[in-house]
C-alpha cells in the first residue's frame, strides 16, 4: 500500500486544492469595494436637457457617501465658453454635492453667474487627479467629468414665471425686515440697505418703489441708483436693496440738498404697481418706514487707479490698450499708428512686403499696400518666420494701431538714409515717415526678440531702420548698426526708461506723437490693471468711478491666492474668475486675501471724442 499511496497523493492533492482555490478567489473578488462614481445630476444635464434657470442649483448624486474635503473649487467648479470659472457655491450633503450660482441682481439678469443663452460646463474632478472627489473610505471618483448645459435666454418663461427665475420652494411672504440696530449712514459713504425675506425680481427694483425723505424739511430725495444686491445679513441671496444718495442727494422737487450730520433719512416701500416683487411676482407685504441718522465718515481706499501706473494693456494681446497722461486714463492711441485698414498682420510663413503688392496677412486674407505705408491693427511675426522689407523701389514703413512683436526675422532690402545731426528738441513723429528709411511705428509696445538684418551697411551719418514708439521699446534681440530708436518725448516724466534691453550701437531720438485716431480708423481698446490683493480682514467694498465717459466699459475680476506663494494671485485656468460689469457705487465681494484688477474696453472711432476716466477707486464699506 505504501507505494500506492505514494502514487496517489500527488494526484489527490491537487483535486482538493482546485475548489479551494476557486473559494479564494471568489472572496478576494467579493472584498474588492466597488468603484466610486457619478449615479445622476438634478436637473439633467447635456444631451437633450432643456436650459437652466438663471439661479438654478445643480446637485450630483454619487454612488458612496462623499469626502467634504474633497470637495473644492478645484474639484468641482463650472466654466464660462472661454474658460473661465464661474462664482458660486458648493454644498456638500451624504452623497450630494450641489453648485448654486450666484443670481442676476441687475434689470438685465446679465450679472448673475450664468449669462442667458450662454453655454457652460461642470466639470468633476476624477482619477487619476490627486485632489479628486474622493469617498469617505479614500476612494476616488473612478473618471473624471465634463458635464455641459445651457442657461436659458431672458425671455425664457417657464411656467407663467415673471424672469427665468426659479422661485424658492417656500410659502413665506415678500416682506421688509425689520432693522434690528439704529443704522447710521456715513456722510461721504451715504449708502442705504434694506433687507428682505425673499430674493427680488431684478426687473422690480426701481427708484419708483421707494420714498425717500429727508425729515429735515421733508423734502423727497432722488437717489443716484438703486439696484438688488447679496448681503451676508441676507439667509437667502439677492434679498437686499442697496440705495445710493450721494453726499449732496438730488430733490425731487428741484436742486440738491447736502447731507449733514444728524439728518435723518426715511425710506417707505410705494405699495402700487411699481412696487418691489419677488421671483413668482408677487408684490410686498406694507410695512412700517426705516430710518437712518447721518454721520460724521471717512472711507478708506482698499484699490486705487490709475495711481502710479504709465499704461493698462492686455498682456495676452497686441491690441490698443490704455494709457494714463495728466491723471488721466485713455485710449493709448496716435495718429501716426495709421488707420489699421490691413487688419492684424501675423504671417505663417516668409513673406515679402513690396508697395502695392498683395501678400496673405497670415489669415488667408490677401492685403495690398496703397502706397509705402502698411497701415496694420497690430504687428505679430512668429518664431521661424521672416518678413522681408523690400525698399528696394522705395521705403517700406510698417505702422500698428496696438503693439507690435518680433519674434522671428526682419529682413531689410534697400540703401541705408542719411540722418541729421543730433536733434537738440523732440521732434514731431511724422517727420519720421519723411527720413525715407525703413520704419516700424507703433501707438503702443514695440518687442524686438528676433533678428532685423539690413543688407545696406549703414556708413556715417547714415540710418538702415528706424523703430518708433508711443509706448515701450523691449529689446532681447539682434539689430542693425545705427538702428534709431524713436520714444516718445512724454516718457520723460514717467516712471521708467521708454527703452528696456541691451541698446547696443543704436541712436536714441526723442518725438512727438499726436494723440488720436488717423482719419477712417476704428478699433477696439482693452486693458488691465494690475493684480492688487485686498488687505486682511476685508471681502469686497464699494467701487467709486469719477468722470469716466459713458463709452469706457469697466469691469472687475477676482482670483485667489497662489496656495504656495500667497502674496501673489493663481492665475491657474480655471481659477480665475470671469470679468463682471461695475458701475459707480456698486458694492464687490470678494474673498478675503483675493486678488483684485480692473478692465477698461471701449469702442473707438476717428470722428467720435475719446472715451477718459479721471478715477476709480474701492473702498471700505
């Protein structure tokens, strides 16, 4: 038996073995948890769904109860078309995570976080991303996610609804409430707040429906604006009126009354058909009056433009930007720039200017010159490429309404030109076009990184090019002997030299510019402020704007802090938040320690006066 069993085991043991490892395997596959993911969204998003109401939440249901900290503007946030993120509040719940947007406050409905008929996204962050929305047990969203929608259009009415409003799913009455402190109103800040129970129809909120009276002499005031905005006093969003005085508030009777401190200021809600109404439509509860005693106030500036500034541009465009002369901020644009009736030059590929003949811009469109004079929006040759002058018939000479950027190869043909004798005074910059050399000119920047080679040796008193500037010259490239580099004569007061770089064996010549548009030009301005971080303790203030054109469009915009180096702003894609319209007197929140810069855009035209703005200003509440 004994070699027999010998024989035997080696088969009998692994038929035992077979079932139990079947068993393992089938426990091993059974104790795997199992992966974390989306189950719906409420309301439906992308596909068919129909649009989102302005103020509509959106809340993603997962399939395990969900990390809070986890959960973060980084890991699930919504975007405008061109990226940028849009405000709003995240909620987390078990299983829930819901983005509530902030609503349009303004007649408008244009100032809200989703803009009507806009298209958006909201994305959820998954695997393998480390900050991924993670489950209570450390697991991690298994994909992430790109969910788009659509915001409805303003005149979208769903179910008889006044706006594309969402009312509160609440039965509780329009009313004012009660003030629960004697409110003060500071006489150089002369603002006033009311509170209400319910968010207000934007489109309601009116200077008709209020009464204000100045019990001095009983005299009814007529406010500078009145509009609905967020309070953090406010359990719901967009259940305030904010109403401007001003320090010298207009009567409605004729003429102006100036406060003083002791007045007293009463505001009682008109009960009529101009009267306040919440997003169904229905009209206010009466109510009794509020009042306000004037005081003695100093506001304090958090953000102050255009202070010591020389110029506001778009630093991811060559397009006109702004500039400040005298204390004033203006369109940074010259006469001397041309018309720009060539459009944006950008070519792909070698190109050869010759006056008359047609050349694609770089677009597929085929441009021809006039004359020698290339009159161009903005000048951009790219790495690899080069431009070549062909003066050979007479100057070519290149002119941008914007900047302009070298960043490949100018390639000049021609004789070098005499150049007069060192000028003692500035001289006007179209006597510039008469030197008959090679020229660019620009109203803004001139960045030369690239290579301007001229194959006329400049001998003498003789010049192969000349660059001209209404703003900066950068030079971080190679250009010819005796290269003349013409700034403008304003540039000595500023607070920089005009031209940064190596300047090597170039001539330095002061001119002239004319400000303003040559005859037939039209083009877009835009330009930014610098990044500027609110101090500590503050989350917003009021914006002040003074003497600023009705043409000038002006906005805000807000990021956070780098979550490394907190002294400068996450400019990150997808932080920053999108730009939002400011007026005078409109009150901003902000996070606190957030960044903060301003935009200035305006559509210009030759034979219409220049838009300007003298100030703008946040300050304290």
């Amino acid at each position: 038996m004994g070699p027999l069993q010998s024989m035997s085991c080696p088969r009998a043991i692994p038929a035992l073995l077979v079932p139990l490892g079947l068993a393992l395997a089938a426990g091993c596959h059974r104790s795997a948890p199992p992966a974390f993911e989306v189950m719906h969204t409420s309301p439906v998003l992308g596909g068919e769904a129909g649009p989102l109401l302005l103020n509509d939440t959106i809340t993603v249901y997962f399939s395990a109860p969900v990390s809070a900290l986890s959960v973060t503007s980084d890991s699930v946030h919504v975007v405008d078309a061109r990226g940028n993120q849009v405000p709003g509040q995240l909620r987390v719940g078990e299983n829930w995570v819901t983005f509530a947007p902030r609503p349009p406050l303004t007649a408008g409905l244009v100032d809200g976080s989703f803009q009507p008929g806009e298209a958006y996204e909201l994305r959820l962050a998954g695997y393998p991303r480390p900050d991924a929305i993670r489950a209570v047990d450390g697991r991690r969203l298994s994909i992430g996610h790109v969910l788009p929608f659509r915001a409805a259009d303003v005149d979208h009415r769903e179910g008889g609804l006044p706006a594309p409003l969402r009312p509160l799913a609440s039965d509780l009455p329009l009313v004012l409430r009660a003030a629960e402190a004697p409110q003060a109103l500071p006489v150089d800040a002369a603002v006033l707040r009311l509170h209400f129970s319910s968010p207000l129809l934007p489109t309601s909120v009116t200077p008709s429906a209020l009464v204000i009276q100045s019990l001095r002499d009983m005299a009814t005031l007529t406010p500078r604006r009145v509009r609905a905005v967020t309070s953090a006093v406010d359990l719901n969003p967009g259940s305030s009126v904010e109403v401007e005085l001003g320090a010298t508030p207009a009567r409605e009777d004729g003429g102006f009354l100036a406060l003083q401190p002791g007045d007293l200021i009463s505001v009682s809600l008109r009960m009529d058909a101009d009267g306040l109404r919440d997003y169904q439509g229905n009209t206010v509860l009466p109510a009794p009056p509020q009042f306000w005693t004037v005081v003695p106030g100093a506001t304090v500036a958090l953000l102050e433009l255009p202070g010591a500034a020389e110029s506001f541009v778009d630093e991811g465009s060559l397009e006109p930007g702004f500039e400040v002369r005298g204390g004033v901020v203006r369109p940074r644009v010259r006469v001397e720039a041309g018309d720009g009736s060539l459009g944006a030059f950008r070519p792909q590929q070698d190109t050869v200017l010759r006056p008359g003949e047609p050349f694609d811009r770089g677009d597929g469109v085929q441009v021809a010159s006039r004359d020698g004079r290339f009159p161009f929006r903005l000048i951009e040759v790219p790495r690899g490429v080069t431009v070549t002058l062909d003066c050979r018939g007479g100057p070519v000479q290149l002119t941008a309404l914007g900047s302009v950027s070298i960043l490949g190869e100018l390639a000049l043909r021609g004789a070098a030109v005499p150049l007069a004798e060192r000028q003692l005074a500035p001289v006007p910059a179209a006597s510039l076009f008469d030197l008959g050399a090679p020229l660019l000119l620009a109203a803004g920047d001139v960045h030369l990184s690239g290579r301007v080679v001229s194959d006329a040796p400049a001998e003498g008193d003789a010049t192969p090019f000349v660059v001209a500037a209404a703003g900066h010259v950068h030079l971080g490239g190679e250009l010819p002997f005796r290269t003349v580099l013409a700034v403008e004569a304003a540039h000595a007061g500023g607070s920089g030299p005009a031209v940064h770089g190596p300047r090597g064996q170039t001539l330095l010549r002061s001119v002239e510019f004319t400000y303003g548009l040559a005859p037939g030009a039209t083009c877009e301005a835009r330009g930014f402020s610098a990044w500027q971080q609110l101090p500590e303790g503050r989350i917003g203030g009021v914006v002040q704007v003074r003497d600023a054109d009705a043409e000038l469009r002006l906005a805000w915009q807000s990021t956070p802090p780098d979550a490394i180096v907190t002294d400068a702003p996450d400019l990150t894609p997808g932080r920053t938040g999108r730009l939002q319209t400011l007026f005078d007197g409109e009150p901003v929140t902000i996070a606190e320690r957030a960044f903060v810069r301003f935009a200035f855009e305006a559509s210009l035209r030759h034979d219409r006066r220049l838009p300007s703005l003298r100030m703008l200003r946040l300050v304290a509440r």
